[in-house]
C-alpha cells in the first residue's frame, strides 16, 4: 500500500461529464503533484503545488482543472474531457519542493474518457 | 531544458543473470537522480536516490546505482535478478532548482524468466 491514496481506482465518463479526481496524502509533505500516464510510457508531469499554491503549470488544458484545498488534499477537476485524455492519472507528493527525497507516489486513477 | 535517456527499451533475462540498465541525463548542473520501479498493476515506487556523497548508492531489494559525473549517467545494477523483478524502470532527474519537477526517461521493460 502507498501512504498517497487516490480515488477512485478506475473512473469511466462520457465528454460532457464533470467529474473528480481525490488525492490525499498524511505525511506533511508540503509539495503535490499531478502527473499523467499513458500506457509503456513516462509519467508526464501536469501541475505542482507548494503549501497549497500552484507552483507548476505545464501548459495543460484547461479541461484540467486542479485545487489543493488544505496541505492534505489535492483534487483535479474534469470537464469535457476528449478519448485522448484516457490515461493514468497519478498523484505524488514531496517534503517540499527543494526537498524532494524522491517521489510517494499514489496508486492512480485509471481514466478512460468515452 | 533537461532530458533522461534510457537505452534499453526491453530487457529479458533468466533468474541469476546480472542487470545493468543505462540511464544518461543532459543537464550539466547539479542534478538530484532516482530510479523508480513499476510492477505490474502496481503504483510506481522509489528504488534508490542520489544527492551527493558516495556515488555509489544502494536501494531496496538489492538493487544499487553509480553516479559518474563525467559520463552524465546512473545506470542501475543488480547482481543476480528474481522472477519478482520483472517489472518497468524508470530513471528520473531533478535539476536542483527547487521546481520540485522531476524528468523521467521511457523507462525499461524488465523479464525476468523463471
């Protein structure tokens, strides 16, 4: 099991759909982030926050829509979604962003846009 | 802008057998490196880091890595693979300016026959 949870495992929605993705992680890291996966490949990095602000945005659409609402939570908003947007969505987390120690990562979300 | 270069795609070899997969990194300045590891179904986990000191370092379940500054790499070893090891490695670089971002490589398909 990993100390960064991710809710829920598997999530189907249609384009028009609005939908959550959850994050929560209990080991006061400080910095979260959002990265995305697709199948054989690297994790792609979306956003970063530092105690709670946006840090990082690698130009995502925004279809994304990401809030961290206290230094334990870490949501991503979706809405209107493409196919293309199926993937794995995982959630990571650091001490901070200087002190990263290397990533806890979350089991991710498995997304498939219909 | 940094990259991670991982040369070997796809790597299959019997129980025993001696593991070394090569990672090279573009950035010249002071660099944060890690090896995660993926098993199958499972979320991707931390397998070892390098910040500084000794340029050899050890991780979980046996598997260690040199950091050789003039080559720009920091191939993973591991002297007799198990079955278990079969898994998706990939390597990943920080650039130590306290973005927090991580850049991963493609990563590398381990099979580990029995």
């Amino acid at each position: 099991d990993t100390e960064v949870t991710q809710t829920p495992k598997h999530l189907v929605m249609g384009m028009t759909n609005k939908k959550s993705l959850k994050c929560e992680q209990h080991m006061g890291h400080r910095a979260m982030y959002w990265y995305k996966q697709k199948a054989k490949k690297p994790p792609e990095l979306m956003f970063v926050y530092s105690y709670e602000k946006l840090s990082i945005n690698e130009s995502v659409p925004s279809r994304f829509s990401p809030e961290c609402p206290n230094s334990s939570l870490l949501n991503l908003h979706l809405h209107a979604l493409q196919p293309e947007d199926s993937a794995l969505y995982l959630c990571a987390s650091s001490q901070t962003l200087k002190k990263t120690g290397g990533y806890t990562f979350g089991s991710g979300t498995r997304l498939t846009v219909v | 802008a940094q990259s991670v270069s991982q040369h070997n795609h796809h790597v299959i070899l019997s129980e025993a057998a001696s593991l070394e997969l090569g990672c090279n990194y573009s950035y010249g300045g002071t660099v944060n490196l890690f090896w995660y590891v993926q098993y199958p179904g499972q979320h991707l986990q931390l397998l070892l880091k390098y910040f500084s000191g000794d340029p050899l370092v050890k991780g979980i379940k046996g598997f260690e890595a040199e950091f050789i500054k003039s080559k720009f790499s920091f191939n993973l070893r591991k002297p007799s693979v198990q079955w278990s090891d079969t898994a998706e490695y990939f390597c990943a670089v920080n650039d130590n300016t306290n973005s927090g971002k991580s850049t991963f490589g493609d990563g590398t398909t381990l099979t580990v026959k029995p």
